[in-house]
C-alpha cells in the first residue's frame, strides 16, 4: 500500500512576526504545511503520521464531503478517535467532479489549526474561467501564547482568554503589527507580471481572525469562486475572509503599473482591537522590501463595517438542484448563547456541548452499539431539531431542511460575530439580517436568482447584546440531506468551537449510517483512543 500524500505532523518552537519563538504544531516542518493538489474525479488516500509526543492530532479536508468515507472526516469525538503520537491514519478521500476549486486540510484537535494547517486545491478537468497563472494567499493568525496554554485557558474555570490575534500572517509570513506595535518582520512576496490575469485564491486559516482586505492600486476585483463552487463573476473592490472561507478572485494586473510593488493590506474585523497584516504585490522588482519599513499604520482605509459583504450577490455559475421552498420538509432554529457556568461556554439550542463532550466518537459508538443512542427524530422534533438524549441533531435522506442560525450573544452582555461551518455537504446560502426571519420575504430578496453553495457564511451582530437573550442576527441555509454520516456543524473560530459553539449531525438512519463505517481494516480505526484535547 502506498499512499499518494504522506502528512508529517510534529510539535517544534518556529518564530511568526514580530513574537517570540513559540511551540507549534507543523506538516512536513512549515506552516503553513505543503501544498496539496488533487484532481476532480479522483480517489486518494492520504497517509497522517502523529510524529509529536504528547498530543494527538486528526486531520481534516475542510469544504471537501466525506460522503464517501464519513470515517476520513477528521473529527475527534465525531468521526474518529484522534491519532495518538507515533501512529498514522490513513484518510480516504473521493474528490466528485464538480468540486474543483479551494480548500485546505487542518488539524481538528484543540487550538491545533492556528499554525497545523495548509492549502487544499481540487484542479479541474475543465477550467471556466481564463487566467493565466494563479496564487494562493493562506491567511493565518498568531498569538502571544502558544496552543497548549491557549487551548488549557479556554477551557479553565474561569476562562482565561486568548487574547486577541497578535499578528496576521500571509503564507506565514507577516510584519505590519503585532501585539498593536509596529513590526518589522518579513513579508510574503507575490510575483506578478503586467498585464495579466491572475486567480487569487484566498484561504481563511485564520483561528479567530475575520480579514477585511484589499490590493493596493488594484480595487477591480471579480469573485469566481466561494468555499469550492464556482460563482457567476462578481465585482468587488475589498473582500472579507473569515475563519474556514476561501474566495478565488480574478486579478487583471496593471498593463503599466507606476510602482514596482503594492501592499495587500488585511485588518481584523469584529474584535475590540485592529490587527493589520501586509504582503507584497511584486511587479518584477529584483529586490522587493522584505519587510514592513518605514511602517505607517495603514495604506488603504477599508470600510469599517462587515454585515452583509457579498450576501444576496453571489449566483451558481451553472444552475444547480436549488430545492425551493416548497420542498422544505422543516426549518431547524439553531440559536447561540454564551453562559458563564463557572466556565464560560457556548450554548446551543440551550445545550451544552463542553459539559457532555462523549470520549467515544459518534461514528465509532454508533457502529459498535455500545455508548450513543441513536437520535431520535421523534426527540428532536419536539426540541426544535434537536435529540436531547443523543445531543444531535438528525435528519433523513431526502429531506429539504432550512437551517436558521440566530445570534443572541452572551449573558454578560458581550456579542460576537461567527462564521458557521458545514460538514458533510454544502447548503445554499439563504442570507443574513437582522430581527426576525422570514422566508417568504427573505425568498423575494433573490428574485428568482440561485443562491451559491457554501460551507462557510457568517452569522452576524447587530447592535449590541443587552444579555437578555436577544435576537441579534440571523444566517438561514437550505441543505439537501443527501449524505449519510455524523457530521459536525459549528463556528470556525477556534476559541468558540472549543467553548462548546459545535453542533453535530446525524444524517440518514441506523442502516444508512452505518453502512458508510465498516472499515476496520483501515489502521486504528477502532482501536485508537484519547480525547479532543490531546490527552490519551
Ligand atoms: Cu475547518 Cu470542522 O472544520
Ligand atoms: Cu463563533
């Protein structure tokens, strides 16, 4: 057996920006890790190796459907048992046509993905679009600690806060700020000729960070592609990355560019401070700066506001099966609550995730009959679409739902924005707003146009939270249940997913379900053990 991709995963002290050196989790020694590309139509098996020795890993294909394999998910206490050190996984993974565009793979353990992660791209056999070369730009943030104590502080009695992004990174490197210092680190460099088309391919892998950001000189950009499915041509001057989002972008250079190179400029957006984050724009100089230097605090001024950026204006570039409303066979209300219960947690639906996190996973348990409960539906339907016992939320093949996130912040009063995140297939994106949500309003505002599909859209806040339980901003979604497995949905900043702001899903019945697991010969996969946190 010989795997097409091998992934080395190991624990070292790197230096990012301007901070001090700090212990990190790595793919093949960098982060972030090395490109992957993969071909539409393909299968792959992607060997994982845990090669640090205290803490367990996982690795996930994040926008891609396991479908297919619902066990290569890559979630810990979900899918799969995390890996512990000196021992691999080998993950299985079918790429549809149909999926070209971008991802990236991260690790699904603790605070892990702030550096373990790296760029995913499924080619096409066909491309829609004309460009004549491409690059990606991976977004990361870093902070003044490193994941271990992060990951042991956001669960601690009290909470003890990351803090905010200390610096934000592109292709890892990063200068501008850090900490709100100026900073003179280096800069990742972006070759570029005259003249030309270019597709931007931007990677939210950021932990906590939502980027608003733009080209210095360059503000006709054409969005083509959001979260893998290509999108009809949209124009926009700025765009906005959040945690899990990635967008490719048509960049036609300038035929007679007046400066040798430009800044990109990223700032952070709904957090009480400002990061900024800078990379260059190279028109053939020979010597780029290579730092930030002399580093005025911003060059472009980017709008200030991040409600609604792109919403109701992204369109399938070809029709897809769009299900209209009167397919929806129910709508589930998913609504957010931060409670302080010594810990501070998130809530949903008023459940806790953190207090009753299982150590067995949902997949492994299901298949060996022996912890979970299968979901009830009958449960669930009496609890607004989720099963208290099994704390999931089910649903059948076949079935058309609507899902509406609701915003209404924490008791202490504090209200955050957060980009929601889909395992297992992609849903339409109905939109966001604020107050109530109405579908048939809601419906008119497309004006018989389709909604893109996504895996990552943002839910909103508006005003601010008075800790009363509010509304505050909503994100509706229309899935398709098609794909039997146990799939995770929740918000991709890292600091809430591990306060609890993650949801789990159990698609299609017992005989479908498990259908989908039965592969014991694949190394470990039953027989592994450990917890989301690190600990064997
Ligand atoms: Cu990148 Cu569960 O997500
Ligand atoms: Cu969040």
């Amino acid at each position: 057996f010989v795997p097409d991709a091998v992934l080395r995963v190991t624990q070292q002290n790197i230096t990012q920006s301007c901070l001090a050196s700090k212990s990190n989790v790595l793919i093949n020694g960098t982060s972030p890790g090395p490109e992957l590309r993969l071909l539409e139509g393909q299968t792959y098996w992607i060997r994982v190796y845990n090669d640090m020795t205290a803490n367990n890993v996982t690795m996930h294909w994040h926008g891609l459907s396991m479908a297919v394999s619902p066990f290569s998910d890559g979630t810990p206490s979900v899918s799969q048992w995390p890996i512990p050190p000196a021992h691999f996984f080998d993950y299985e993974i079918h790429v549809p046509v149909g999926m070209a565009g971008t991802y990236f793979y991260h690790s699904h353990v603790g605070f892990q993905a702030v550096s373990a992660s790296g760029p995913l791209i499924v080619d096409d056999i066909h491309v829609p679009y004309y460009y004549d070369d491409e690059k990606i730009i991976f977004i990361q943030d870093t902070f003044t600690n490193d994941f271990e104590t992060i990951e042991e502080g956001l669960v601690h009695n009290p909470l003890v806060w990351s803090g905010e992004a200390a610096a934000i990174l592109v292709n890892g490197k990063g200068g501008g700020s850090a900490n709100g210092t100026a900073c003179n680190a280096s800069l990742s460099v972006i070759d570029v000729e005259p003249g030309k088309t270019y597709r931007l391919r931007f990677i939210g892998g950021t932990a906590l960070t939502f980027s608003s950001l733009a080209i210095e000189g360059h503000s006709s950009l054409e969005v083509i592609e959001a979260d893998g499915s290509y999108t009809q041509k949209t124009n926009t001057s700025y765009l906005q990355v959040a945690a899990g989002q990635r967008y490719s972008v048509l960049l036609h250079t300038l035929p007679n560019p007046t400066q040798s190179t430009y800044y990109i400029q990223l700032e952070s957006r709904e957090r009480p401070t400002i990061t900024r984050g800078f990379a260059i724009l190279n028109y053939g100089a020979s010597s780029p700066p290579s730092t930030f230097y002399p580093p005025p605090n911003s060059i472009l001024s980017l709008p200030n506001s991040t409600i609604g950026f792109l919403d109701y204006q992204l369109h399938p570039l070809n029709p897809t099966s769009f299900p209209p409303s009167s397919a929806v066979s129910r709508t589930v209300t998913l609504t957010v609550h931060q409670a302080v219960r010594g810990m501070t947690i998130w809530l949903e639906n008023h459940y806790p995730w953190v207090e009753t996190f299982p150590t067995e996973p949902y997949l492994i348990s299901l298949y060996k009959d022996d912890g979970i409960e299968f979901p009830s539906m009958e449960r669930a339907l009496q609890n607004s679409g989720l099963d208290p016992v099994s704390r999931a939320f089910p649903a059948e093949i076949g079935e058309v739902i609507d899902i509406v996130l609701l915003n209404t912040g924490a008791d202490s009063g504090g209200l955050d924005a957060h980009p929601w995140h889909a395992h297992g297939r992609h849903f339409w994106d109905l939109g966001s707003g604020n107050g109530t949500y109405d579908a048939v309003e809601n419906e008119a505002k497309w004006n018989g146009k389709q909604p893109a599909l996504r895996d990552t859209t943002m839910l909103y806040r508006y005003g601010t939270s008075t800790g009363n339980g509010t509304v505050q901003g909503w994100r509706a979604w229309r899935l398709e249940v098609t794909e039997p497995g146990v799939w995770m949905v929740h918000c991709h900043i890292l600091q809430h997913m591990l306060m609890g702001m993650q949801t789990v899903w159990v698609m299609g019945n017992e005989t479908e379900v498990l259908d989908k697991v039965p592969r014991p010969e694949v190394e470990g996969y039953l027989t592994y053990g450990g917890d989301v946190y690190g600990n064997e």
